[in-house]
C-alpha cells in the first residue's frame, strides 16, 4: 500500500546523504518534498501540515545541527514522527478480568467487517481463546450465511439465531449471545453489527443500541484503508456516534495511496489495533506503528518476520538442524524441505520478501516473482530418493534427467536448483563457524529465492562458462597473453591468502572455499547476491 510514498520518502532522503551540515534551505526542501509526498498518498491536509511543522521544528533544532551525521538524523526525526501519527505504541486488546470478553466491530458496509470478525477469530484461536462469532447484522442480505462460512474457514463456533434478511432483533440477539458464549465457555464474543453505505442517523443509533445492551470491553472501527482523506470525515461520525475504542484497517494491501492509515489515528487520538493484509485467514496482524513506520521508510520489518518464523517453523525440527550443522554436518535435501515447508506455512513469499530492509530497489524482482515456483522447487526435491536427498553429491547427469522427468520440468531447472543448494551449504557451513545459526529459522535454506525476476546466480555462473568456450580458450584459461598472465597472478594472490573469494567476498568479505568465520554485520545491502540484483 504504501509503495508510492515510501518511493517519495527514500528519494528525498537521498539528497540529504552526505552532507556535513543542513542550511534551513535544504530543510525546507526536504519538508516541500515530504509534503507532496503525503498530499499525494492522500493524507488529511490537517494531518500534513502538524506533520511537517513538527519535522521543520526539530530539524532546525540543535538535534540537528550537532548531529555526526545530519541526513540520518532528519531521517530519525522522520520516523519518530511517523511513529507518532500512526498511535505511538502498539495497542493490545483488553480483556475482561471475568470471561467472556465482549468485541463489537462497527463500520460502513464494504468495510470488511463480516471477513474480518472471521480473521480475528482465527487470530484469536492461534493465541490460545476460543472466540464465538454473532450474526447481529440482521439487514444487509445474505450477512448471516456470510458470516456461517467465514466462521467455518475460521474454526469458530457461529452464534446466528434470526435469518436476518430483514428478519429478527439485532440487539436482542446481541444480549442473548453473552448467555450462550458463558454456558458454552467461550472466552471472546465478536459482534458482527450492521453498515450503511453511507452515515445515517438509523445506522448509529442501532450501533449505540448494542453497545449499550453489550457494554463491549472493545469497539472496533472497521475502516477500509482504501478509501483516503473521506476515512476522517467517516471515522470522525462513528467516533461521536458510538465512541469507539480502536480502529481496524482492511485491505491494507491494496495498491492505492494509503491515507486513510496515516490520518485517522492522529485525527480521532483512537489507536489502530489490527491490520488486515489480505484475503486469506492468516492475512491478519497486530499494528505496530513502529514497524509500520519502519516499512515506509523502507527500513523492513524483521522483527515480524521473525515473530511469524517463531510461530510456523517446527521448533523441535530447527533445534536439530542447529545441532546437526553445530556438529559439522551437512545440511542436505532433507533439511532443506523442512524449511521450505516452514517457509510456505509462513504465507506469501513476496510479503516475506517485502519485510527485508532496503527492498525498495527491488521492486521489479519482487513484482516478477513467481509463488509457484516454490511448489515446483519442492517438486523436484521430492523426485529424488531418500538418498540422494542425503546425499546430493552422487547426483550425476542420468540422476538429473530422472528427477527431472519426474518432477516435470528440465535438467536445467535441477542443476539451478543444486547450484543454489551448494551455495546453501556454504553459507550454513561459514555461519556456524562464525558463531551458531542464524537468527531467523530457515534464513540459510535460500541463498537464492527461486522464481525472481532478474539474474539469478546459477544464470550468472552458466554465463561463465559458457565464457569460458569462446574461441581461443585453452584449459578454462583466456587466449590473451597479458589476461592470462593477469589470472595466474589473481590466483597465485588468493592461494597466498592476499585477495578474497568473489562469492564469499558476497557474504560479508569470507572466503566459502576456505571457511572463514561469517560476520553478518559486513554483509552490504541486498544480502551480496542472495536475492537477484545485489552485488555480486
């Protein structure tokens, strides 16, 4: 959602690199160009404007001018700031001291409430409640057979006594159901209420009606994300008519301009709580304006990645993959699988992808990146036989064109995948030399993410070689006198210890064919060729 600005931001940010001091002109280009940059994601121009003023303020300020480096410091102050008008800090939903908690979600119709009550139910589930949804939405048709099968995606028990259609009480079968929800132990209770197409005085009062007969712990503002600087005038209307507690955004990965995220918290003093980033069930996070900020300013967002590693990797399986590699072990085919299975459980790759820092500048790759490629990657390992997964060095060209064959697809297709696979080896090998695994689950099972667009690695060493088969080549070595002569001298300096790797040099200045110790705090921007169009 927030491709656009986030581009904006980084392009601004870059003119201020480098410069040892910030005169007040360079300040107020810089504030010009975030200013057009939020007016054009559609950010309320009151919000614009505290914005900027506060950024301009701090700028100005001896923060600045004192600062080592004065660019990364407006950057900070941007951040900071970013931070602010998202909530400031994450906020968690309340629960009731005596269950069960009582949610009441609110909202236009088209917001996505009845798929959202459906995600934070499954969001709940996976947190250890057992949530039961209300079909209190009694008008909107077909609102209760909707909500029956978003339950049943979801795992949750549906409370629906009225047909709805027109049909029934929506307040008498929002009271009825805290009854239900303690006789059948449900711990949560979510309240799917009516919408409107637009604001009506019928449409708040029936949302004030239920809330006073449930006296919800919280209400949930459902907001669409895609609807721009109208999402203050509508969050405004039902902050006055029901007074709710936080706001929910929906189709946060939509492709439009995202205004609606970066002026209701600061508009309504009402956090946001939750996000939902897509139409599966999964596609449902907590809101934390601080890695939210992080993303827009293209800094990544780890520490959620790492969150949703901890929660789909097996971690009984990744404790004995880190004793195997600790034990000087190969990591093999098997392993590999293991992690790929982790990977997919982990949702779609390209968001994964889109939470590694600096991610901006690949922006096509990702936009070309291929899901299924994962499923035809484990195709072909999952052509091979327990054998050879153990042990991939006795692949040979008819073992190839076998597992080739079985998986569908073509010996190139194999060797790519083994290439990757060695280089793999190699990183897991220097990583646990360097100081134990790494820190994400999986993060050494892809050196190369199948399926990007641009050059790959394998790509680039048959380039190589097919290089190498040119006319006057003689032994892999080059028909220029004066290259060859260059090349024996290149090799004699790395047996003598005195040129790096260029592979290794990729992974933070180790030699792979040596097994240095791997630092990971050298490893340059774009990961050194791990993801197509970092340095080579």
């Amino acid at each position: 959602m927030f491709n656009s600005l986030s581009d904006r931001l980084t392009a601004t940010f870059k003119n201020l690199r480098g410069k040892g001091r910030l005169s007040e002109a360079d300040v107020d280009a810089t504030i010009r160009e975030i200013r057009r940059a939020l007016l054009d994601a559609d950010v309320a121009l009151p919000v614009v404007r505290a914005f900027t003023g506060r950024i301009r303020e701090r700028a100005l300020s001896e923060e600045v001018s004192g600062a080592l480096n004065p660019g990364q410091q407006v950057v900070k102050i941007v951040n900071d700031e970013l931070v602010g008008i998202l909530g400031g800090q994450t906020r968690r939903l309340n629960f009731a001291k005596r269950p069960p908690t009582v949610i009441m979600l609110a909202g236009l119709q088209g917001a996505g409430k009845t798929t959202l009550a459906g995600k934070l139910a499954h969001w709940l589930k996976s947190e250890g409640h057992r949530p039961m949804l209300v079909a209190a939405d009694l008008q909107r048709p077909n609102a209760v057979n909707q909500l029956q099968i978003v339950g049943e995606r979801a795992g949750a028990v549906v409370y629906a006594p009225e047909p709805g259609n027109g049909v029934g009480d929506p307040i008498q079968v929002a009271t009825d159901s805290i009854e239900v929800a303690k006789s059948k132990l449900h711990d949560v209770v979510i309240v799917d209420t009516a919408g409107r197409l637009g604001i009506d005085e019928e449409l708040m009062q029936q949302a004030a009606d239920i809330r006073s007969a449930v006296s919800p712990d919280e209400v949930l503002f459902v907001i669409d994300a895609m609807i721009g600087q109208d999402a203050v005038r509508t969050a405004e209307a039902f902050l006055d008519g029901v007074d709710f507690t936080g706001v929910v955004l929906s189709k946060l990965d939509g492709d439009s301009r995202g205004g609606a995220a970066l002026s209701v918290a600061e508009v309504t003093g009402k956090p946001i709580m939750f996000a939902s980033t897509g139409e599966s069930m999964k596609d449902f996070e907590q809101f934390h304006p601080d890695r939210m900020a992080d993303r827009i300013l293209d800094m990544g967002d780890i520490m959620t990645l790492i969150e949703q590693a901890e929660k789909n990797f097996d971690e009984k399986e990744t404790e004995k993959l880190k004793k195997k590699v600790e034990a000087g072990e190969d990591f093999d085919l098997n392993d590999f699988l293991t992690q790929m299975a982790g990977l997919k459980k982990m949702g779609s790759m390209k968001k994964m992808l889109g939470m590694m820092p600096g991610m901006s500048q690949y922006k096509e790759q990702l936009a070309n990146f291929d899901e299924r490629e994962v499923d035809r990657v484990e195709a072909i390992v999952r052509s091979m036989t327990p054998t050879e997964r153990s042990n991939p060095k006795i692949l040979n060209g008819s073992r190839r064109a076998r597992i080739a064959k079985g998986a569908g697809t073509t010996v190139t297709a194999v060797n790519q995948l083994m290439e990757r696979f060695t280089q793999a080896q190699k990183m897991m090998r220097s990583m646990t030399r360097g100081g134990g695994m790494p820190g994400m689950p999986g993060g050494g099972g892809m050196p190369q993410m199948p399926g990007m667009g641009g050059a790959a690695g394998g790509a680039g060493n048959r380039k190589k070689k097919a290089a190498g088969k040119k006319k006057g080549r003689k032994g892999g070595q080059s028909g220029n006198p004066a290259k060859r002569a260059q090349e024996a001298q290149e090799l004699a300096d790395r047996k003598a210890g005195k040129t790096k790797d260029p592979v290794g040099s990729a992974f933070g200045g180790v030699d792979l064919d040596k097994d240095e110790e791997f630092d990971p705090a050298n490893l340059p921007k774009g990961f050194g060729g791990i993801f197509p169009g970092g340095k080579k």
